[in-house]
C-alpha cells in the first residue's frame, strides 16, 4: 500500500515555504534581528544619561582671589575637582576640554575693589554653564549671602524619560515599517520580476491564500523581533514595560497590519474592475505654522506604462521573435545557473538535449524562408507541448535547440530521447508550392552531469558527440 501524503491547507503550505526561503538568506535575518539590537546598543551607549554628581573641574587662575577661590571650592568636598595654573594653560585646558570654567582675577578701574571675580565658560557646553552656576553659588555663600526663600530640591528619576526609553519604541515602529514595506511590497515587487507570480497563477492557488501567507511569513518573523528586543532592552537598559502589555500587543499587531497593508499597495494597485495596476508611492508630512506634525500626504504614482515598456525589452532581450521561446543567451544564463546548483548541491543532477533540424536548407530553398520559418514555429510548438513546465526550450541558432532537462537524471534523460533518435521526428504541412517536401529533423541526447562541462564547451562538440 502505497503511503498517504498529508497535504496541508495552501494557507499553510504558502506560509512554510515564505518562512524557509527567508530563513535561507542570512542578511535578511541579520536585518530582521541583528540590525535593531545592535542600533540599541550602540545609540543606547552613545546617548546614555550622564550622572549629575560627576565633580565640576575647576581651573583658578594665579591672582589675588585664587587662595579664596580654592578654599571655599574645597569646602564642598567632592563636588568640584580645583586646579591651579596660569592663565594660558587654564584656557588651553578649556579649549581641550580638560575643564569645564576658569575662574580669574579680572582688574577693575572706577570701582571700591580693584579686582572682581570673572568666569571663562564655554556656551557650547551644558556643563561649563552648570559650573559657572555652581561656583558662583558657593563664593556668594561664602561671602555672607542669604537666599531669602528657603528650597528644597529632590531628584525625578521615574523610568520614561530616558533617550533609550524612547529609542525602544523608535526601534520597533521602524521594524514594522521595514517589514511591512520591504518584507511583503518588496517581497511581491521581487517575485514579479523573477516571474514568480505567473507560474503561481497557472496552479490552483487562490489570491487571498497568496497574499495572506504573504504578510503571515512577516508576523510569524515579527513576533520574535518584538520579543528579542523587548527582552535585550530590558537586562542591557533596563527598559521597563510600564503599561498595559495587551495594549501594547495589540499595537504592534495593528502596525504590523497596517503596513502590511501599504506593503500590498506599494507591490500591486487593484482598481474596481479587478485589473492590476503597479504604482509608486511617495509620503510628505503635513505640518502647521508652529512646525507640529498634523498629517501626511500619500501620493500612488501610477507605473503600469513603465512597467510594460520594462518587461517588453526584458522579454525581447532573452526570447527569439520567430518561435517565441528563449534565445541562447537566456539559455546559457540558465544553463550556468543549473551547472552552480550542482556545484553547491551535488544530489542534483540535469541534462542537455541538443536538436538539430536536418536537410532544412532544402526547405528554405524549395518553398522559400517562409515555409522555412512556419517550419520553426511548428516544431517549437510540438515541442513544447513535450517539455515539462520546469524544462527551459530555447533555440539557438537556424535550425539549432536546446532543452534543459532540469532535475532529470541521465537515465531518464536517455529514455526521453531514445524513441526520438530511433525513429526520427516528422513534421509535414502543406505549403503554397507544386513541390511536396517532407522535413525530417532528427533529435539527438548530449545529456552530461552540468557539473562535468561548461556551456562553451557544450554546443561546439555536439555534432561530433552525437554524430550528427
């Protein structure tokens, strides 16, 4: 008894097969988990909150209030770290950042004290201003002043407020536009080029099996993106969720669909009727005269034109004009690339068919290049309906094709081309001349391991290998 398949829903096989072919590509993982973890890390160390009990360093310059100045910074214990020096070398540590004030002895005319304390702060510094408020506190207090309202100040340190609390949520919006946008309008656009969605439409699949596995593959990615980040932010940074952890989940959820959403639009437009449009989008803000964001403005540009024009020089560049299938050089593309899947997997095998059509100058000089080129195209036609939709048919040259048997062994290729070389192939049709001729084209089998020869080498020798 043979032994049952289980065949899984097409939802669910559409799914795994998105999942393994991004598990199969190592930069998108590192994107989708490396990327967020290591921008945290690096933003989160650059941008950390600086302790605001760090000493105030302090250099007094020689002069008659220097002794004064020293003493009453001292007094303060650990708060200020005081150095003493010229005033050249003072302002060369400020200009280095060695010290955040200089405090000196400026002369004064006109006035009851022939010198008053100056400071020499830098503005650009936040903490050159905070120890010239400092400095100025303590040497007014030491000089008898009295603040005529009491304080008392007490430090905030509520989580929320920090830049990596913020960077946090940043991080993980930004992973689910990216995934939104690249991981399914991207994913989509991709498989359009490589004409992936053609041969999907020629199988059973419905569009909403499609498209659902599709942003599916991106949640079962999000998911643990969310989870890594969450986690590592909080033992790293100790980033804390401090609200609702449903809310927030749904959140997530509800972006995810969103730009999912978009993802879809920015891939394929579908328009009332059904018809598919390929459009461009592009998104501005909309700000108010205080510069507050207010909106956004989303404009689809449609590219259906361009894209046509795209895929008709794709389509001339690689196929022939007179049969309609691909030419030699698409099919030595091909052909290389089914010689690199051996090379990296050595249980693949493939084979070449090599046909060559004989006698078919008699064709064309009896019943002229017209009956000639209906010849090629009713050959091409038989053939197709003979190839496997995963075989590649090609013609190479006048009377020259080639098929690419792909996933073939070569015993099975041989089969394939035994009862064609024993018997001959004939192709008759009636033509608009007296004469009556038969053309015979014989197939010949040069089925190799790709991985034995390379395409150059193949074609040459044929004749000579096969005995044509």
């Amino acid at each position: 008894m043979p032994e049952e398949v289980k065949v899984r829903a097409p939802l669910v096989e559409l799914t795994l097969a998105r999942v393994r072919g991004l598990v199969r590509e190592p930069e998108a993982i590192f994107w989708v988990y490396g990327f967020p973890l290591i921008m945290t890390l690096v933003l989160g160390i650059a941008f950390r909150e600086k302790k605001t009990d760090d000493p105030f360093l302090v250099d007094i310059e020689e002069g008659p209030h220097a002794d004064f100045v020293e003493k009453s910074l001292a007094a303060q214990g650990e708060r200020f770290k005081v150095k003493r020096a010229p005033f050249a070398e003072c302002k060369k540590r400020l200009r280095n950042g060695k010290t955040s004030l200089v405090v000196q002895s400026e002369p004064i005319t006109g006035a009851d004290v022939p010198y008053v304390i100056a400071y020499l702060s830098d503005p650009v510094r936040p903490e050159s201003s905070l120890a010239e408020k400092a400095v100025d506190d303590v040497l007014q207090n030491a000089k008898g002043r009295q603040d005529p309202v009491k304080h008392v100040s007490h430090t905030f340190n509520e989580p929320g407020g920090r830049y990596i609390d913020f960077l946090v949520p940043g991080l993980l919006g930004m992973g689910l536009m990216g995934g939104g946008l690249f991981g399914v309008g991207f994913a989509i656009v991709d498989m359009r080029i490589r004409k992936l969605l053609k041969r999907f439409l020629a199988t059973p699949m419905r569009r909403p099996d499609f498209l659902l596995a599709v942003m599916t593959s991106r949640f079962v990615f999000m998911l643990p993106e969310v989870i890594m980040l969450l986690v590592f932010s909080y033992f790293i940074f100790d980033v804390k969720i401090t609200g609702s952890i449903l809310l927030m989940l749904f959140c997530i959820f509800l972006g995810g669909v969103t730009f999912s959403g978009i993802g879809l639009l920015v891939g394929v437009l579908i328009n009332r009727r059904g018809q598919e449009i390929a459009i461009q989008t592009s998104a501005a803000p909309i700000r108010d005269r205080a510069g507050h964001l207010i909106g956004a403005v989303i404009v689809f540009h449609d590219v259906s034109r361009e894209r046509r024009l795209h895929r008709a020089l794709h389509y001339q560049a690689s196929h022939d004009a007179l049969t309609g299938l691909i030419n030699r050089r698409e099919f030595e593309h091909r052909l290389n690339a089914a010689v690199e899947n051996v090379r990296q997997d050595a249980q693949s095998q493939h084979a070449l068919l090599y046909l060559d059509l004989d006698q078919f100058k008699i064709v064309n000089d009896t019943c002229g290049h017209a009956a000639g080129d209906r010849l090629l195209r009713e050959v091409s036609h038989l053939l197709s309906r003979h190839v496997r939709a995963s075989d590649v048919l090609a013609r190479l040259g006048g009377d020259e094709f080639g098929v690419l048997l792909r996933d073939c062994p070569l015993e099975n290729a041989r089969e394939i081309a035994a009862p064609a070389s024993a018997t001959g192939f004939v192709a008759v049709f009636p033509i608009a001349s007296p004469a009556k001729t038969n053309a015979w084209a014989a197939i010949k089998a040069a089925a190799a391991r790709p991985n034995e020869m390379r395409f150059n080498t193949w074609v040459s020798p044929l004749k000579d290998v096969c005995g044509i």
